[in-house]
C-alpha cells in the first residue's frame, strides 16, 4: 500500500485501540524538547508491550535501552501488586529525562533505572530475583550481548522481545554493510540457533516506518 494508505490505518488503530494519555504524551514532548531523537516506540507498539506483559503476568521486567522511559512506562502500567521494571541508559542527561516522565506518568516507585553502558550494568544483575520479560531496544550492535543476559537473567518462561528487527527490509540484506544491521541479523541467527530460545519476528508498519520485532521465549 502506498504509505499514506498505511499511515491512516496506524493512526486509525491508535485512535480507535490506545487513545490519549497526557503522561504518555508529555513524555514523548519533553524528550522531543531535549532533541532526544524520536525513535521511541509507536503508540500501538508501546500498547503491544503493555499488554504482553500483562497477558504473560511479567512481575519482574528488565528493559535495556529507556530513552525518553515511552515505553518504560507503558510496560510499569502493566505490572501486578509488588512488580518492577528495571531499565538500563547509558547516558546520564537522557536518564534525568526519563526520571522525571515517569514520575509525572506516576510510576516513578514501579521503576528502577540503572545507569551505564548495558553489557556493563547486565553483569551486575546476576545473582537477583529472575526477570519474566526483557525488552532489548539499545545499540543494536549488541543484540546478541543483550540475548545472552536476557537468557541468563531469565527463566524458562521469560518472555524476550526485540525491537527493530526490520529496518526497512535492509535486515534481509545478505550484504548489508550497517553495523547496527549486522548486529540484528547476528541477533536473529542467536535467537534460531541458540537452544536456549524459541523465537519468531513480525514486520511492523507503524508511526515509525516499516520495521519489525522479534518475540522469543527463554526454553
Ligand atoms: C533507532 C533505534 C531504535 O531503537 C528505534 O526504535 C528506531 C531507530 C536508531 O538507532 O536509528
Ligand atoms: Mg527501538
């Protein structure tokens, strides 16, 4: 379809199925404030994460990656009685952004962030309560980092989401030579290969473009 027809059919799903929410909006306004780039989540994607966790019952999250915490506090407003999500940013100045929106969206309390690099910050985790959902959306260079530590933070169960898989198609390219590309094929191959997951990928046709996410359960 051309991209206005497809356009009109997201918009059309995120006024019909997800709405408004001010706390949801301001966020994505104060991160657009702070000419943080705009690749937060699509509203129908971020709705997609909350009710993953929801119908998995996911009491423990860990998200890698929070930028502006969009989808953070998404995924925290789906979180049962006593439930956490711990998300990990690199940068400081993007972390005291992502701070104050999910005060304001009130799930400051539900949401831990741990600052630092992610392949630094995921070894430190070890040996805490197993997380049931990870949602891997940080340099994609290091997806298959990021795979090994959702499977050992996990637990038979867990359920592990990709985000960006399909990068305009250029993922299908053999030969492509974008490192963050390569670094999702490896991810990919990982997630196919590695006994300890089972995995399958959706195109995705949102608010931001022709993309895809990968799904996976820890065996
Ligand atoms: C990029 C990263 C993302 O996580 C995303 O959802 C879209 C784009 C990027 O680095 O370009
Ligand atoms: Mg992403």
């Amino acid at each position: 379809p051309t991209s206005e027809r497809w356009r009109a059919l997201d918009a059309y799903f995120a006024e019909t199925l997800v709405g408004h929410d001010p706390a949801l909006e301001a966020a994505v306004a104060a991160q657009r404030e702070a000419d943080l780039p705009a690749i937060e989540v699509a509203p129908v994607n971020g709705k997609f994460l909350h009710l993953l966790t929801r119908i998995s019952g996911a009491k423990r999250v860990l998200e890698i990656g929070t930028l502006g915490a969009y989808s953070t506090i998404w995924m925290a407003r789906a979180l049962p009685a006593g439930g956490q999500v711990v998300t990990i940013e690199a940068e400081p100045h993007i972390a005291t952004i992502a701070r104050a929106n999910l005060k304001r969206a009130g799930v400051g309390e539900l949401v831990e962030i741990l600052l630092g690099r992610a392949a630094d910050v995921l070894p430190t985790l070890e040996g805490s309560e197993p997380f049931d959902l990870v949602f891997i959306d940080a340099d994609k260079e290091s997806n298959t980092i990021y795979l090994d530590w959702a499977a050992r933070l996990g637990h038979p169960g867990t359920v592990v989401v990709v985000d960006n898989v399909g990068r305009g198609g250029e993922v299908a390219n053999p030969a492509t030579e974008r490192s963050d590309v390569i670094g999702t094929q490896r991810g990919l191959e990982m997630l196919a290969r590695d006994p300890r997951f089972d995995a399958t990928a959706l195109q995705t046709l949102d608010a931001k473009g022709w993309d895809g996410i990968a799904i996976a359960v820890v065996v």
